[in-house]
C-alpha cells in the first residue's frame, strides 16, 4: 500500500516475507543470528500469524528439522562477502553441506574477522537501498506495523543501521526498546545493565532517545539507563518538549545532566532533530512557492532515522494515526516501526 507522500505501510511480516524472498547480494547488510532452541508456540494467534506469512512467501527458513520456528536472537551485524560458498570449496577437500535447503553463506564482521552462517540465520537490513524504487526518486519512506511488542522490538534492533542511523522512540516507557536498540550499536546484543552501558554519544554512530508524555515512565527509564537520553513530551499536544525550552540548555556540560535534566547527548539528537524539521518546513514553503505536485513532495530525501511508535498499543486508530502524521512532518525519516493493533488490523482488512 503506498499513499501519497512518498511512505509506504505495510505488516510487518510482509516485509520481512519480501525480504526473505529477495536473493543475497554481496556486500548486502545482514544480522548474523544465535539460535536459542525452539520457540514455543503461543495459541491460536501465532499459528495464524504464521500461515498467513508462509502464503505470503516467506516464514520458511526459520523452520528447524523437526517442524519447531528456532527461537533466533541477532548476535552480529555482518555483511556478505561470498554466496556461493560451495563452488569455492570444490577441490579443496572441503565437503560440502549435505542440506542444500539452508546453504552456508560467507559473511565478514565490521572487525575484518569472517564467518560461513547458514542462511536461515541471517536476517535482512531494511536499508534504503534494499527499498529504493526504480524511477530515481531514492525510493519510499517505509511503515510497518506490528500487533505485538516482541515482534516491534525485533524489528527495531533489525532495522536500525548501526553506522548512519537515529533512532527515537516515541512512547519509550521505560525506555526498554532504546536500551536494547542502544546496545546493538558495537556488541553483540545481550541484556543491556545500568553498570555495562558506555556508549560514547558524541561518537559517529547512531544516538538513541527516548520520548514519553509520562514524567514517571521518564523518571524510571532515566533511573534504570542513565547513560541513555529520555525526555518528557506529548508529541500530539506540545510544538517541544518544555525543559528544551529553558535557556539552560547552553550550560550544558559535556559529560552530566544539568539541574534541568537535560545531557549533552539529549541535545546532541535533538539539535539533529530541529534540523531536520527545518529542513522539512523550508522544503513545504519551497513546493508551496513553486506550486509543486505530489511527485516532489514525494521525492523529498529522507533522513536517517528511525522513528518507533508504542504509545500504548490499544490507543484509538486516531491517535496512532496522529502521531504518525506527526512524525512524517516534524522528521521525514526514512523509517517508522509502529506497533497498534488497531492499525495492523486496518491495514489487514484493506489489503
């Protein structure tokens, strides 16, 4: 489904069926995944979930020998280096994979290291490249939509390009889905502690911030991740956040929080964020001068960030629906995960 601003909405699991079903290319962006035995499954929903992704096209490479989904976590982040591993080996007395279903794929680490993977271990990046349209417009701005809050986080850490990207949450709560997005940024992904967490924000690669309208939620996601960003706002009420207001903000120190609550890292994304809206308002003032069509506004670029939308899964379709608008507006990043059930469903009966 694409509608008229450049971004296309999706479930979550066709794209991830799309992906699956597009042929690994070389230098491709993957996460290199640990299998964690046989999920369990969960009732009725899940095995509905599932058939319809099997025909969808995709859902089968994650099936183990004995009919059980293998439970797969993302370990690494890699890219691919070799796809026909087997034709490399011949005359080297390397034997190759009895199981030709699942092949074996080289892939190298960002530290130069290399790795032959089977392929049902590997997920996918969405990047822009892998989106990009054919008619030289950069491609389309993405939506997908999740029901369920372990498959959103998932999609997330997935998605989220370690090396160019943004990334917010907008209904953080505690702030769980940043911390585990912020863990991914040079390690394998594990539980992510107050004590082990040293991102260096000033660094190049991406920040991590945490929106919420709820000043407790922020209180308790500041207190469990210090070294993480979080700020209080009702993105649907307020133009900003009102402690990034204060004239505070440019005493900020390198290093701690102010008296106000606001980090050199909160202002570091959030100078980006302003930017990019500005960005976007002198864009709008341009098309409007210009008496542009919808294919410019359509081929505006988008910025590297991922924007995550959790304002409580169960709000009314309206609000999501607002809160997505928004985001296009103040932002146009190239990516926007939302989990509501209400709007994966709207997309599921209109498709």
């Amino acid at each position: 489904m694409t509608i008229n601003d450049g971004y296309s909405i999706h479930r979550g699991e066709e794209v991830d069926a799309w992906l699956s079903s597009q042929p690994l290319k070389i230098q491709q962006a993957v996460w290199v995944c640990k299998s964690k035995g046989l999920k369990k499954r969960r009732g009725k929903q899940q095995r509905q979930q599932q058939q319809e992704k099997k025909q969808a096209g995709g859902g089968g490479d994650n099936e183990s020998a004995g009919g059980g989904e293998q439970n797969l976590q993302p370990f690494l982040r890699a890219r691919i280096l070799s796809l026909n591993d087997d034709a490399l080996r011949e005359g080297s007395g390397v034997e190759k994979e009895e199981d030709g279903k699942d092949p074996r794929i080289t892939v190298i680490y960002p530290k130069g290291s290399t790795y032959r993977v089977r392929k049902s271990h590997l997920w996918p990046i969405l990047t822009p490249s892998s989106s990009s349209n054919n008619d030289g417009g950069g491609g389309f701005g993405q939506v997908l939509v999740w029901p369920e809050t372990d498959v959103y986080r998932r999609c997330c850490i997935q998605h989220t390009d370690v090396a160019q990207d943004y990334f917010v949450e907008v209904g953080c709560d505690y702030g769980t889905t940043v911390a585990k997005v912020a863990s991914t940024s040079s390690s394998p992904s594990s539980a992510l502690t107050d004590a082990d967490h040293t991102r260096d924000h000033h660094s190049s690669h991406r920040t991590a911030l945490g929106i919420d309208k709820s000043t407790e939620s922020i209180a308790i996601a500041k207190s469990r991740y210090p070294n993480l960003p979080f700020i209080q706002w009702d993105i649907l009420e307020e133009e900003e956040p009102a402690s990034l207001q204060l004239p505070e903000r440019q005493l900020v120190k390198e290093s701690d929080d102010d008296a106000t609550g606001v980090s050199s890292s909160m202002l570091h994304i959030w100078d980006y964020l302003l930017a990019q809206q500005h960005n976007n308002e002198r864009s709008s003032c341009s098309d409007n001068d210009n008496d542009s069509d919808t294919n410019d506004v359509e081929r505006r670029p988008f910025s590297p960030l991922v924007v995550a939308i959790d304002i409580n899964g169960n709000r009314e379709l309206e609000a999501v629906q607002s809160c997505v608008a928004r985001v296009k507006a103040l932002w146009r990043p190239r990516l926007i995960i939302v989990k509501s059930r209400a709007l994966y469903h709207k997309i599921h009966t209109t498709t």
